[in-house]
C-alpha cells in the first residue's frame, strides 16, 4: 500500500482517478483503518485529506450558511459556537459518533460515505438540507440524501471525493434536533436515529424536513412525515401522524439490536421526540 | 524496507523512523520506537489502551497511520512524569488503587488528562463520558473515577500555587 498526503483538493482527484489498483480517501480513519485492521480491504492506495488546508476550515458562505471541511473532526466541529447555535442537531449528532478519543478524528463526510444505515450524522444533514460539494473531473453539488446508494454503497464515481458539506442559513424561527436509540449511553451503534428539522411563521410550522436512520437500507428523507406537521402548532394530532408516517416509512431490518417490530415503533416516537426539541428551538411553545 | 519516512516529536523529542504505509503509529510507538507505554487491546478504536495525543488531540493511536505522524507532536504516557516526580493522575491512580492489571492504565491517564486540560473541574459524569472510550475488565471503574477526581483537586491546588 502506498500512503499520499496531497495539500490540494485537486491533487487529491489526480491521485484517486489515476490509480490503477484499489483507492481510498482517508479522513479519520476511524472506519478505513478498522477496515484495514479487520483485513476487509486491500487498499493499493490511501490518500490522507487532512493535510488540504481548504479541508480542514468551517467557513460563513457568502450566503449566511456554512461550509464544512471534510477533513474536519467531530471534537473541530463541537468547538464552533455558530455552528452549533445555528445547527445545534446537525453538531449533536455529529458528537453522538464514538468517544472522545474517536470524536478526535471522525468527520461528517466519512460517516456519510461509510454508507452505513445507522451512521448518526446523516439523517440531521439531510433533515437541514445539507447538501455536498463534489470534486472529481467536474465539480458538481448534490443534496447529502443523493450520496449513500445501499450499505457501504455510494454515488460517488471513481476519482470523485467530496471537499465539503454545505449547510443553508439557518432560517429565523427555525431550529433542528436528532435522537438516537441505543441500549446504553455511550459507545454503541443506533437502533434508530431521528432527525427533524423545522421552521415557524406566527408559531405554525412552514416548512419541515423529517429523517431517519437505522431503519431501511439507506438513511430516508420522509416527506409524508414532514406533511404531517406542515401547516400545524404540532399538536397531539400532527404528533400521531408524524409518527405514523415515520413507523410506515420503515423498511428494517431484525438484528441483535432490535426487531422490526421494535424499530418501526421507536422510528414513530423518537420523531416526535425529536420535532418537540425543534419546535422548542425554533421558538415555539 | 520500502517504506515511508517520518520525522515527528514524541514527548518533546525530535524522532525519525520509516514504517510500511500501512502500519499503524501504535505499532510504530510499541515496535519501533520502544515506547511500549500505549497498549494494544482490540486494535478496532472500541477499549482506548492504545490512547495518545496528536496535536494536543486525544486519539486512539491504532486507528492512525505511522505515516500520519509527520510534522505533527505526540504525547503518550512516558511523558506525563516530569522526571522523577509522577503527575498528580499518576500518583492518585496508586493512591487509590485505580488499578490492577493495568493494561488500560497507560490508556486512561491520557485521556483522564486530555479531560482536566479542557476541564479543571469535572462532575463524576463529566468524568465517566470522558472516559466512556476507555476499557477497564479489573476495577468495576469507581476507583478511576475518585482517582481522577483527587488528582483534579490536587491539580486545582498547585494552580493556585
Ligand atoms: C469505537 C468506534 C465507535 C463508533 N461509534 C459510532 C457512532 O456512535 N455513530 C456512528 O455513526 N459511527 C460510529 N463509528 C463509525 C465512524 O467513527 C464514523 O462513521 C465516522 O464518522 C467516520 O469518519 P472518518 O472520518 O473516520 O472516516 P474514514 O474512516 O476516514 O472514512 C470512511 C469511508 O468514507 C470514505 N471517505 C472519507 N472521506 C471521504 C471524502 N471526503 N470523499 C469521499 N469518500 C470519503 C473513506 O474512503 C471510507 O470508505 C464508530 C467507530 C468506532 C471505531
Ligand atoms: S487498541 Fe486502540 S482502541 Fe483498543
Ligand atoms: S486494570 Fe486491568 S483492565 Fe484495567
């Protein structure tokens, strides 16, 4: 195997799409390296992001929102006061990701292109319309519900590698949250994960985004569940059915973890959960 | 060996080796450089003995490449003491019998450390997040946690000095 740590996010492409053998994009590692460790890849090639100084920066986009560095770690993304008062799901999601010690180097952008169904960060991007910027031959910007395809599959081409996760300006009256479901408090993989994220006009909701994790093959963005508390103060009727189109969204699986009976269940109830936090943050009462 | 060259700082001290790219810097640390401080339990990110930081950020150093460690500065437990005299998490991990086998001990000082730097002061449960990443099969974990709680005042202490 040979390591590269190119400075640029060009550079980067360069050495992915030329490579013959098997590349990867190293970010944190803390997925490709248990991967390599487990002997379930054979890398020819790794090419470490983190020394792409473009990478490593949380930035205000010109348009009030922000940019996200693929390279940065959850512990970078924890410490950024705006951030977390503009996306306070989307930060507390990102920092559910292992300990300390994994928080040190996991990043957002591995989790997502892990493409595992449970990876906690995903359902808050999607529920905040997160979107992705792409680098390859082209550059192009697709919404972050588009990259994961199946378990451990994504729509990235060869020689693509995504360089940042855009997130919109938070809107006034608008707030977001994510729950997840696990037997113990710390340290483990989720059951189901659930994110909403909402905005107000004179304490109605206007606008809602509502996903879920860990209950189908990739991470879902529900309408049906965002419809039913559009146009609503998310009252006990709009919470039913917000969790009756999220239990009726599910397509799990049955593991150790959880039964299919258990996860539609709680997909219900932790949405409900989740949309209260929003509702509370984006000023509602 | 083909390899890759690496010059970094471990506890303050210029250091070279030249590792195969896929080797990780907890090998590097254990096999090359004789630093066998950082233990290996699972290899797989889940038990923090192999726990160190890398640019003042705590990591599980079996889930980074030795060829990472370029230009950056690591810290592992050889160089928590200040020569003879023990850092105050050392001595209160013996004075309250934080430990038996040891194996996770190396792995806990570091992280119970990374926490008192940003947190002089913690909760019992600010203590026991901070250490979720690190395994224990011996204590049962009540006496790390007094431990770390008698080191934190002890610190406060010496600050005020
Ligand atoms: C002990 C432990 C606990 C964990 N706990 C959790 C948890 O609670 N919740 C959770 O969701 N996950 C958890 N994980 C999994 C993992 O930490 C996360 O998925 C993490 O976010 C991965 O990020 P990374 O930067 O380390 O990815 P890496 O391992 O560097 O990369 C992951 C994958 O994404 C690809 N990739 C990375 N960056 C890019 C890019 N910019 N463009 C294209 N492809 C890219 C890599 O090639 C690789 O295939 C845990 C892992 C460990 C070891
Ligand atoms: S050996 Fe690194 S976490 Fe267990
Ligand atoms: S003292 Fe034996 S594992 Fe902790």
């Amino acid at each position: 195997m040979r390591y590269e740590s190119p400075t640029t996010a060009k550079a980067a492409v360069d050495l992915l799409s030329k490579e013959k053998g098997k590349a990867y994009v190293l970010a944190g590692g803390t997925d490709l390296l248990v991967r390599l460790r487990m002997d379930m890849i054979e890398p020819d090639l790794m090419v470490d992001i983190k020394n792409i100084p473009a990478m490593n920066e949380i930035k205000k986009t010109p348009s009030g929102g922000f940019k996200i560095g693929a390279a940065v770690s959850g512990a970078k993304l924890g410490a950024n006061k705006a951030l977390k008062k503009a996306w306070p799901g989307v930060v507390e999601a990102t920092n559910l990701i292992g300990s300390d010690q994994i928080q040190g180097r996991c990043t957002m952008v591995g989790n997502l292109c892990n493409a595992s169904p449970a990876a906690d960060s995903v359902p808050a991007m999607i529920a905040a319309g997160a979107k992705a910027n792409i680098v390859g031959k082209k550059r192009r910007t697709v919404p972050v519900e588009d990259i994961v395809t199946g378990p451990g599959k994504t729509s990235l081409a060869k020689g693509e590698l995504i360089e940042a996760i855009t997130l919109p300006k938070k809107a006034p009256k608008s707030g977001d949250a994510y729950l997840r479901f696990i037997p113990r408090t710390e340290m483990d993989i989720a059951v189901v994960g659930a994110a909403v994220s909402l905005t107000l006009k004179k304490g109605v909701v206007e606008k809602a985004r509502v996903a879920l994790g860990a209950v189908a093959a990739t991470p879902l963005l529900v309408k049906e569940a965002a419809d039913a508390i559009i146009g609503t103060k998310l009252d006990d009727e709009a919470l039913e059915a917000l969790g009756a189109a999220c239990s009726a969204a599910c397509k799990p699986i049955d593991d150790k973890r959880g039964t299919v009976e258990y996860r539609v269940k709680v997909a219900g109830v932790l949405a409900q959960r989740a949309a209260k936090i929003a509702y509370e943050r984006a000023g509602g009462k | 060996m083909s390899g890759v060259h690496v010059t970094t700082t471990v506890n303050g001290d210029p250091v070279e080796f030249v590792c195969p790219a896929d080797e990780s810097l907890l090998d590097v640390l254990r096999d090359r450089l004789g630093l066998t401080g950082a233990k290996e339990g699972c290899g797989t990110g889940d038990c923090g003995a192999c726990s160190i930081t890398l640019d003042g950020q705590l990591v599980c150093s079996c889930l980074v490449l030795g060829a990472e460690a370029e230009g950056k500065k690591i810290t592992t437990v050889e160089g928590m003491a200040d020569g003879e005299n023990l850092h105050p998490l050392q001595r209160q991990f013996i004075d309250n019998a934080a430990l038996q086998c040891g194996i996770c001990t190396p792995g806990f000082l570091i992280a119970a450390k990374a926490l008192l730097d940003k947190n002089p002061d913690p909760s019992v449960e600010e203590i026991r997040y901070a250490l979720a990443g690190n395994l224990c099969r011996c204590t049962g974990y009540d006496k790390i946690v007094r431990a770390v709680q008698a080191a934190a005042k002890d610190l406060q202490k010496q600050n005020r000095k």
